[in-house]
C-alpha cells in the first residue's frame, strides 16, 4: 500500500524503482502468506491425523512413530517458511521507511513490527514442533536458524523504527545491474 501510494508522485521520483520492486514483493508476500496458512492447516491436520493411528501392535507402534515424526518435521518446516517470508517482509519496510510517502511512514513501522511479531509467532510453532521430530541435529540447526533469523529480523525492524521516527529522507537505493 504504501509503495502504491508513493508511485508516480513527483516528489519520490528518484525511488521509483524501490517502490515498484517493493509494491511486486508485498503482493508475492501476500500470495505467499495465504499458501503457508493452508501448508501449515494441512501440515496440523497431518500431526492430527498420525495421533489417531493405532498403536497395539509393535508394527502399529513403529508405524505411528514414524508417521508423528514426519508429520511434525512438516509442521515445523511450513513456520520455518514463514519465518523466513516475514524476514522478507521486513526487508521491504525497511527500504521503504525514509523513501516513501510520508504520510505513510507509520505503515511502514506497522509493517515491520507486524513482521516481526509474526516471525516471532511462527519461529514458536517450529521450536515447539523439534523435538517431536525425533531428529536432534535437524532440531539443533533449526534452532540456529530460527534464532539468528529472528536476531536479524529484530535488528532490522528497530532501524526501520529509527528511520521512521527520525522523519528524515534517505538517498536512493544504488541502482543493481541485472546478472
């Protein structure tokens, strides 16, 4: 919304490539966050379902325990994705904040600590979800992930908080070459 709203205006001109790239990334975003809601509604429904197997026999047992673990590395894998599309999310404020309308930068600040907050949310559905995984160094290195990602995350909404609320314009992004 707030690249839209900043687009074809005379006075962000020098940022319209930012504002394109970014409005393209929040509707890839936005597509991207519906797919995940329903990958992590079929991720649960598939933990739920692995719960319900019987389990009298050893066969049973094993096949149970199995079914749990791979349905619980695909409910942490689907946060995992989300954490990562809200770092994404983040980003995008970020270059936002100081090269946008602004009468639109407490969008901007919204947006990253929605971010934010929805990383943090999601990073707790994969923790939680690790040990049933019954993998230790598949649940080691997530946790890594997981917590450097949201360290990231946190340091780059705080400067977009900066940003936004020093009120100051920023210069262009340097323009990239396509590879």
């Amino acid at each position: 919304m707030v690249a839209a709203l900043s687009k074809g205006k005379p006075k962000y001109a020098a940022y319209e490539a930012t504002l394109f790239r970014c409005e393209a990334v929040g509707h890839e975003l936005a597509a991207e966050f519906l797919r995940l809601a329903d990958r992590d509604a079929e991720a649960y429904a598939g933990y739920a379902t692995a719960l319900k197997l019987p389990r009298e026999t050893d066969q049973q047992q094993e096949a149970r325990r199995t079914a749990l673990r791979s349905a619980a590395r695909l409910a942490s894998d689907v946060p995992w994705e989300c954490v990562r599309a809200c770092a994404r999310l983040v980003v995008a404020a970020e270059t936002l904040a100081g090269r946008s309308n602004a009468n639109a930068a407490s969008d901007v600040l919204v947006a990253a600590f929605l971010g934010e907050a929805a990383a943090r949310g999601a990073a707790e559905n994969v923790l939680i979800n690790l040990p049933s995984t019954g993998d230790p160094q598949y649940a080691e290195t997530m946790q890594v992930q997981v917590d450097s990602t949201l360290h990231e995350i946190a340091g780059v909404a705080a400067r977009t908080r900066e940003i936004v609320l020093s009120g100051q314009s920023r210069e262009p992004e340097p323009e990239v070459e396509p590879a």
